[in-house]
C-alpha cells in the first residue's frame, strides 16, 4: 500500500489503546529492520528521519527505500515522518519528498537550539498545518523544550534549566486548539541521547504527571514521547565489553512508557536504543573476528541487533497485532477530512 498519512495510525492506536514507536533512520540495514520487526510482529509502523538523517542519508535515498518498504510490505501501513523540522521551508521540502507527516519544532527557533516564545511557536506550528492539511500531511507540533542535544539539534538544557522547559498543561489545550495540530510532542525531563538520567529516574526528574495532567485536561490528544530509548544496561556493559567507553547512565524505563500510553501517548521516539544495539553488534564481531572485512559480516548482526530491540517495543507499546485492521487511507482522502 502507499505510505499512509500518520494521522491513520494515531487514531486507530487511540480508539484501540496502544502505542507506536517512532524509529529513527539513517540507513537501509535500520529500514530493513525496522520492517522485519513489523512483518513479524503484524505491526504498524511510524519511520522518522531528522535534518540530519536528511542530510546523511539523501532525500533521493530515502525516498527510494522508503517506496521500497511500501512495495515489499504491502499489508503493513507505514507513516514517513519528519522528525525535528525546525522551519516551514524544511517540513515543506519533506512533503515534497513524499514524507506522509511533519513535525514542526516551534519550541525552539530556526536554529533549533534557542528556545522560542509561545507566540512565535504558535505562530510557526499553525502555518505548517494550514500548508500541510491542504495537502492530508498530518503535523507533530511541540510545547516545552527537551533536554539535551543531538547532532546539532535541541537546546542543550539539563538539570534545573530543563525543568523549567517543561510542558505547561495550561498552556496545551489553547496550543493544540490554535494551530490544530494532529500530535503534541510534550517535554517530561526526558532529553535525547544515552546520558538522560544519572541514577534510574524517579518522578522527581522523569515527570509522567505532565503527562497525566494534560491527558486529564484534553483525553483526545495524541501525545509523543521523545527521548524515550530505555538505555538498555546489557547493550551498554556489552558495548564497553568489546571496547566502547561509555558512561553510566540510565533511560526511560519501558513500564512508564506504558504508563504513558494508558494515558494519551500515541508515538514514542526511538533512536537510541538502535543506535546501541547496532553499536553492541558490530563492536563484538570485530572484537571476537578481527580477520572480517566483509560489510555483510558486522552490518548483518547489526541489522538482527537493531530489529530485536524493534520487535520488543512493538511488542511493549501494544502495537504488535494491529497492521491487518487499520484500512488504509491515502493523504488524498486526508484533505477532505481536513476541510470539515
Ligand atoms: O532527534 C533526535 C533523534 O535521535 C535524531 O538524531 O539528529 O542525530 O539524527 P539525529
Ligand atoms: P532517544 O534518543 O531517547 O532514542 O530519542 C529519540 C527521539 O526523541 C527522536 O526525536
Ligand atoms: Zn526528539
């Protein structure tokens, strides 16, 4: 089937109570992955890219694998989705390359490092969602900053600065009904990358009671997590095992992201614990094989690595099961659904 506009997806997980994850791409390995875990599993299936993914990876390149899932995977509906744009011109250069939804991050300004005003995120996020919905492109829109920074990306904010980025429930329903966007990216403590959390997070840091709150306040808003990778200790002690270096840390536990779910979270992002498990596998073969060359030899496991973690989260968010119910809309029909 074509890529499906993500409005599609969020809604059936609504009326059904589960979650989808959001994963990140780079590459083909992790799109393989990615649909060897829905195939197996039966599940929907968000796929995120950034600017900096964009850049990487080509937009020509993305767009040829991307029709390349579609077409290997005709029973499974998948949603391309722009992660992090952080100007109108760039989430209209991802529709143009058939991207099915756009995330508009008006928290921060154009150079998605300095926190933006309400206003000028208002103002930002309801201009992409006049141009998209014209055009059935669902829109992610996002109140409160996260912490953290990743490949040039976020305010870089930790400790007491990033608290007081947070998402403000007074503030959600007069955002969510001024630009009327489909999603809402909240900030909760979490921050991007591996180093979230010092010690396993309590609620003091790890602040799931935004969530509830806005839930609360607007129960059929479609919620995002991001900077939700778990930051599995096994991949961290293997990867420093076969000589990685990296530091204590710990993520966001997966039982609070059911937490979430039960209470409006519809997308979770996750990049990291791929980034991880990628990076577990290929550090082992060169460690334990040294005399391999061969690409294929560590890219393979790589790919078995990343999808592993790919089938437990579908699993987990209780997504797994539901690609066979959801009937497929195109984005055409999403204009008409718009304009009422
Ligand atoms: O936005 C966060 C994702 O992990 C993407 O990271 O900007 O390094 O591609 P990236
Ligand atoms: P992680 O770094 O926790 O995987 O978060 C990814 C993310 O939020 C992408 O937008
Ligand atoms: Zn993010």
């Amino acid at each position: 089937m074509p890529l499906v506009p993500m409005r599609t997806l969020l809604d059936h997980a609504a009326e059904n109570g589960y979650g989808l994850a959001a994963f990140n791409v780079n590459n083909m390995e992790q799109i393989q992955a990615i649909m060897l875990a829905a195939k197996e599993t039966d599940s929907p299936v968000i796929i995120q890219a950034s600017r900096g993914a964009r850049k990487y990876t080509n937009d020509a390149y993305l767009r040829h694998l991307m029709l390349a899932a579609a077409e290997l995977y005709p029973a499974i509906p998948i949603a391309m989705h722009l992660d992090h744009g952080n100007s109108f011109d760039t989430c209209m250069s991802a529709i143009e390359q058939n991207f099915t939804s756009v995330m508009i991050d008006g928290s921060l300004q154009e150079d998605g490092k300095s926190p933006a005003d309400l206003a000028y995120n208002v103002a930002v996020t309801k201009k992409v969602v006049d141009a998209a919905h014209a055009r059935g492109i669902t829109v992610e829109g996002e109140l409160g900053c996260l912490g953290g920074i990743e490949d040039g990306h976020g305010a870089g904010l930790t400790g007491d600065e990033a608290m007081k980025h947070l998402t403000d429930p007074n503030q959600a329903g007069e955002f969510v009904a001024a630009t009327g966007v489909d999603a809402l990216a909240v900030a909760i403590g979490t921050s991007h990358g591996a180093y979230k959390f010092s010690k396993p997070p309590t609620g003091a840091v790890l602040r799931m009671d935004v969530i509830l709150e806005i839930h609360k306040r607007l129960p059929n808003c479609h919620m995002v997590m991001h900077g939700s990778s778990a930051v599995p200790q096994d991949l961290k002690a293997k990867i420093n095992q076969f000589g990685g270096k990296l530091k204590p840390s710990w993520g966001v536990p997966v039982e609070e992201v059911q937490l979430g779910i039960r209470n409006g979270v519809r997308k979770i992002n996750v990049d990291t614990d791929n980034r991880l498990a990628i990076t577990a596998a290929i550090r082992e073969v060169f460690a334990v094989t040294p005399e391999k060359f061969d690409p294929r030899d560590y890219l393979g496991p790589a790919r078995e690595g990343m999808k592993a973690i790919c089938v437990d989260r579908m699993v987990a968010f209780g997504q797994a099961g539901h690609a066979g119910q959801i009937k497929p809309v195109t984005c055409k029909q999403m204009i008409a659904f718009y304009a009422k």
